[in-house]
C-alpha cells in the first residue's frame, strides 16, 4: 500500500508540472495545451487518491483537513479554467498566467504549509 501511495505522489507532481509547464511553453501565444488538461486532472484525482489512502496507509495521521481543502479548491480551479478554456486557440495572457500561478500556489501549499515551515 505504502508503494502505491508513493506512485500517487509521483503521478501528482507529474501532473503540476504537466501545467506549470505548458504554461511556461505557451506564453508567446498564449493557450490552453492537452498537457494542461491532462496535468490538471491528473493532480485532482491523485490528490484525492492520496488523501483516501492517508487514512488506511498512515492512520490519518498529519492529515491536516484546512491545508487538503485548500489544495483541493485551488485544484479544482485549474481543472475549470483549463477544461472551460480547452478548445479555444487563444486565451488572455491574464488568464494564462492565472492559471500558471494558481498550480505554483498550489504546490506551495503543498510544501510550506507544515510544521517544519509554519511552526
């Protein structure tokens, strides 16, 4: 089970960096790219595979419910405006970018937001 929950973690960051980098890739002509859709969803669902498999796997414990909500509605963010934005051969620079900085947040929740950061 442990080995399973690793490869989720892999598949996860797999994912954020599937939309951070087709964001960096599409910021002269500024779209939504089927490496941002996958990436996207591929974090939402392993986030949630993860946050199931706490529980069996580490007993709940460091599960910190603020911090997986958090994560989850920002992730649901970019899954919207990437699948909303999917078809369309040209989307606002802004909301390239939104989209770009919302996977960063995310990520940096995923790290900061624990003890050996916050305290």
């Amino acid at each position: 089970m442990t080995i399973l929950y690793g490869v989720l973690v892999v598949l996860h960051l797999v994912g954020m960096a599937g939309v951070v980098g087709g964001w960096m890739s599409t910021v002269r002509h500024p779209r939504v790219v089927p490496a941002m859709v996958h990436g996207a969803l591929t974090s939402l669902v392993t986030g949630l595979l993860l946050v199931g498999l706490a529980y069996p796997v580490f007993g709940g414990e460091g599960i910190d419910d603020a911090k997986i909500t958090v994560k989850l509605v920002v992730a649901l963010a970019i899954a919207v405006l990437v699948w909303v934005n999917r078809r369309k051969d040209s989307i606002p620079r802004g909301l390239l970018h939104g989209i770009g900085l919302l996977a960063l947040l995310d990520t940096g929740v995923a790290v900061l937001w624990s003890d050996r950061f916050l305290g």
